[in-house]
C-alpha cells in the first residue's frame, strides 16, 4: 500500500533538515533555494508502542512495524504555477503524493536567509496554497469545456461531474482551496475525487520553530493556528534542528534524556509520523506469534475480508471469519489462550469493520 506524504514548503524552511530526521535516505540540506531539485523518497517506520508490548508477551522471532512513504519536494516560489523555479515539475511531484506536510518557517535566525527577506509563515502558506489554487482553476476551466457539451447532451455521469466542477470553481476563484468542499452524494465524492485536484489533498501543517519554542510553542504558531481554524487540518509544532541534534545520539537513553531537557515526552519526529499516517487515513492490525509481530497498514473503514487480502489475496477470496483480540484484552490477559478462555476473543463475519490495534486471525478456505 505505496501511499505518500509530500513534505512541501518555500525554499530554507526546513524541508530538507526534516525528511533527514525522517528517513535514512539523505536530503542534500544547504543554507540556499533549490537545494532539493529531485524528490527524495523515504520509507520511514511508523512507531507503534503496542507491538513492543506484545513482543514481551509473545516473544517473537522479529516485529515488523507498519511504514509509510515520505516525499522530500523541492521548494516552491511565487509564480510556480506559471512555471517559476522548476513550478511545473515541483507541482507535478504534488499532485503524484496522496497528502501534503506543509513546513513553515516559525523561527527567526539572521544565518537563514529566507526566499522573501522577512519572516511570516502565514504569508508563505497563502503564496502555496494560491499557486497550488490557481493550477487547480486552470484544470477546473479547462475540464468544464470538455464536459459542459456531454452533460447537455444528455449524459448523466457528465452532469454529476460538471456540478462538482462548478462547485470547485466558484470556491478557488474566490481563493479556496478544493479541501474545503463538500459534496453529499457518493456519485460527486467519486467525481471529485477522480479529479485529483491539488488542494483537494488532506494537509498538515508542520510549524518548524526554534528549540526554546518546542514544547509551548510561539507567536508565529500561534498566527498559523488563528490562520487555518477553519480549515480541516492539523497544527503540529517541532524544531528540525533540535529534531536533527536528538537522531544523531546513539542510545534511546540519551535521546530521552534530551527529550526531557527541551520538555518534550515524545520526539517531534515520532509525532509527525504518525500524523502523517492518519492525514493518509490508515490504521493498522497485528498480527502476533512467535514468528512474528507485525503490524498489517489498512485503509479506515475497511472490513474483514478487505484486510484479510492485505496479508494474502487468496485470504480474501476464501474468507469464512475473523479471530478479533482487542489489543487492551490481550495486555490485560496476557496470553491468547487466556483471552480464549476469558471469552474476550470476537468471531466476525464479513461486515465486521477492522478497528485500529484489532489483532487478527483469518480462517479461509481457497
């Protein structure tokens, strides 16, 4: 399941310092615009506490954690849209990602220099969310030429499409991105959805402040939190360079320590990840023996049989039922055979819908 995130931003936000603290795969990370020309692709480890905790119950072979996939996107400047600063190949790197992590500059540093001289995150996020905006509209324009002639002749999924085209287009001329849309009917969500407009994508909004300002955060978080509130998205605060001093120690011991003179109980890191995991709208369940713990990433809302096929098709096609341990009973009981005999473990059918940490057994039969 190769969904992406896309970190996204101005040049010297801190893109790069982050996708370093994310990934193993090295963005070149240098004090001037364009740094980043192609983007760099990191398969990062999504932390999962539970599975540690089972391991010490089940005492596996390994854990496999679940992951996710992070895009480290080059800079975008005023004008991208028209092609500016390599636009047209940075906005084709965005519309390929299934969620977008906006950076924003939230830290004052003379030895940065920032792209427009001053620093202001919220005017940086509308310069991206207007040339993201204006790429739209021109898709918007020029699909509504194209399906206008079909519905008025008559053809039903036209007349759906174009509905949802006049929505999009009356929200981005008045400087609305396509996320803030809403369509009641499963006929215009798909429609919508088949358009894959830029600003339709879920975002995140990422405040990269300084390292006194990690734990409570500052003025210019707080200009960001005033500024999206009425937006479907989340504000998450974390310094990239504090971030990137923490990955470089070696011992969990000492990252914690760190951790705990900044005032932080949890890496802004791990924060983000997870995040980013949930802006995907993905959850995981676990499978647990002594070959293995691992958790299993699934779409929310998935049933049974559509997360039996996630470990092999052939579970899907030949589904009878799900074994379902709730992670909390499996802790609290401290062995399957315990929760078996507690009657704590659930036999589903078909319509059972997965829940995030479910641990799973599927009985099929191909």
């Amino acid at each position: 399941m190769a969904l992406q995130c896309g970190i996204v931003g101005l040049p010297n936000v801190g893109k790069s310092t982050l996708f370093n603290c994310l990934s193993s795969a090295k963005a070149q990370a240098a004090n001037f615009p364009f740094c980043t020309i192609e983007p760099n692709v990191g398969v990062i480890t999504v932390p999962d506490e539970r599975l540690n905790k089972l391991a010490e119950i089940v005492h596996p072979g390994r854990i496999v954690p679940a992951t996710v996939e992070i895009v480290d996107i080059a800079g975008l400047v005023k004008g991208a849209s028209k092609g500016e600063g390599l636009g047209n190949k940075f906005l084709g790197n965005i519309r390929e990602c299934d969620a977008i992590i906006h950076v924003l500059r939230c830290f004052d540093d003379d030895n940065v220099t920032h792209v427009d001289g001053t620093v202001n995150p919220v005017r940086d996020k509308e310069i991206i969310d207007t040339e993201l905006q204006i790429k739209d509209l021109e898709s918007v324009e020029q699909r509504i030429q194209k399906v206008e002639k079909q519905a008025n002749a008559g053809d039903k999924a036209a007349k759906v499409q174009l509905g949802v085209l006049k929505k999009y287009y009356d929200a981005l001329s008045k400087g609305e991105s396509a996320r803030t849309v809403e369509f009641e009917t499963k006929d215009e969500q798909r429609a919508a959805h088949d358009l894959f407009l830029l600003t339709a994508k879920p975002v995140l909004y990422v405040c990269n402040v300084d390292e006194a300002s990690a734990a409570s955060g500052n003025k210019y978080v707080d200009e960001v939190r005033e500024a999206v509130k009425n937006e479907d998205a989340e504000v998450l605060v974390l310094a990239a360079k504090t971030e990137a001093d923490i990955a470089e120690l070696e011992s969990f011991e000492d990252r914690q320590m760190f951790l705990e003179e900044v005032g932080l109980q949890e890496s802004g890191v791990n924060r983000l990840i997870k995040a980013a995991f949930k802006l995907l709208n993905l959850e995981t369940f676990i499978t647990a023996g002594e070959m293995e713990v691992k958790a299993w990433t699934y779409h929310k809302g998935w049933k049974a049989p559509q997360c039996a096929g996630v470990i092999h098709t052939d579970f899907e096609k030949g589904f009878i039922r799900a074994e379902v341990i709730k992670y909390e009973d499996y802790i609290h009981y401290g062995s399957e055979a315990a929760v078996r005999e507690a009657g704590k473990m659930g036999v589903e059918g078909k319509e059972y819908v997965v829940q995030d940490g479910d641990i799973m057994h599927f009985r099929f039969n191909v």
